[in-house]
C-alpha cells in the first residue's frame, strides 16, 4: 500500500480503480479496509482514494490530538500528491466528521459529498467527557475495550455474526494511543450546520434503519440543511451499512456517482 509522508507522518492510503475520483474516510475504530465492498463492488467506474487516518491502519501518529481539521489537511495534501483537483468526498461515523471538516477547509475541492451515519451538531459537555473516559479505556486497555463498548451498537446483526466478527477484527487493528487521539480529536469538532446550509453542490444522506448511533433524525437534519440532498435509509444496517448490507449500500452510492 503506498505511503504520503505529511509533516514527519507517514499515512497510508489505497488509489484503486478509474474514473470519478472518489476519497473516502474510514469510520472510528477502523481503517480503510472497511471500504474493501466498495472498492470490490465499483472500482471499475470509479477512482477511490482511501486514506488510513493518523493512528489507524498502517498510518503513523502525530502529536496531541487527531483533531477533524488535521485529518482533512492530510487529505488535501494527498490529493495535491496525486495531483486530484477534485473529487467526491465521504466518509462513515467520524469519516462524516472529517469530510465536513474537509468541506470547511476547501469547498472548492468536494464535487459531491457522501455523508453516512453521522451528525452535524458538535459534541454536548456529556459527549465530551465520554469520550475523554473512552480514550483513557484505550490507553489502558487497547483496541479491546471499543470492542466490548462498541461493537454492539455498529451492527445490528450483532457482535457474534460474521459482519460483526470482521468489524471487531478490524478494530483490534487500532494502536491505543490512535484510538484515544482520535477520541479527543472528535470531542474537539466544531457544529458544521454552518458549512452544510452553505453547501451548494450534490449530497448523498446515508442512515443504517437500526443505527442506535446516529439514527434517522441526525440523518435529516443534515439532508434538511443541504438544498437537494438525497436522503437514503439502508435496512436492516446499524451504524456501517456499507459493511453490514454491503451490495444495498453499493446500490444507493453507485446511483449517486453515477449521476454526477
């Protein structure tokens, strides 16, 4: 898997398929091969460009926190590598977060933008000292305690299904220090109702139907935001659709890409 080296960090990422480029952030605690459906199912139209985050996957780690803003700065400095003037810009969960945050930092770069079981609103005081107590249960005790606290709430077939042993497989992956960084980092993120109202361009809403996460009315809000957002709703998915109903979600995201 090739490496981009960004201020002393080195970050893997996949560059898969042709056509439409398409840059895709990873849900927390995975890393880009959670998209490995996507890129299967519709690399032969499209070009995906997947990113492992700081502290995930095969990539390195920075200094304090993975802050939103700085996974975004790694993406367009990627796409200035791979010389991509453009491209559609998604993610799942936290990959939502950092394609918003993309959007605020150069919305002159997002030529659609897919955001999936995620939210707009910033994190409450509640929000964030759990988190602050979610990195402290990863600094002590690995990637296993988002397993036990997590893994029930991503897959509504639940933990011991196949879907659910290759997501706790995935997330056994993450470095303690990746996962408390990231942790702290989403707890940072700002409101971005803003940047999505002043949005103009195509938009892709996706929602797991049993998503206890992010459910349905996070999925609204941000559709109800962006003037002519598609709104879709996967069924029988909780908070990772593209790697619980895979070929149904393949379904929604290949109609979006192939109408732009």
């Amino acid at each position: 898997m090739p490496t981009i080296t960004i201020e002393g960090v080195p970050l893997h990422y996949r560059d898969e398929g042709r056509g439409l480029p398409v840059l895709l952030f990873h849900a927390f605690p995975l890393n880009g091969d959670a998209y490995a459906k996507q890129v299967k199912a519709l690399s032969g139209r499209y070009r995906f460009i997947i990113p492992d985050v700081r502290g995930f996957g095969q990539s390195g780690m920075g200094e304090g926190p993975t802050e939103m803003s700085r996974i975004a700065q790694d993406a367009l400095a990627l796409l200035d590598a791979l010389k991509v003037e453009s491209a559609v810009v998604g993610g799942v969960s936290m990959g939502g977060y950092a394609s918003m945050a993309l959007l605020r930092e150069d919305a002159g770069r997002v030529r659609g933008l897919v955001l999936v079981d995620t939210q707009a609103t910033a994190d409450d005081e509640a929000g964030r000292a759990r988190r602050e107590t979610s990195a402290q249960e990863a600094l002590r005790e690995g990637p296993e305690a988002s397993v036990r606290a997590l893994l029930p709430k991503l897959v509504a077939a639940g933990p011991d299904s196949e879907v659910g042993r290759e997501v706790a497989a995935l997330i056994r992956t993450a470095t303690p220090g990746g996962l408390a960084a990231a942790q702290r980092g989403m707890a940072l993120r700002p409101d971005s109702k803003d940047i999505l109202a002043r949005y103009a361009g195509p938009a892709l809403v996706v929602v797991g139907e049993k998503d206890p996460v992010t459910p349905l009315e996070k999925a609204k809000q941000m559709a109800d935001l962006i003037s002519g957002a598609r709104l879709e709703v996967i069924p029988d998915a909780a908070h990772l659709p593209n790697l619980e109903q895979p070929e149904k979600f393949n379904a929604v995201l290949d109609s979006f890409l192939s109408s732009l």
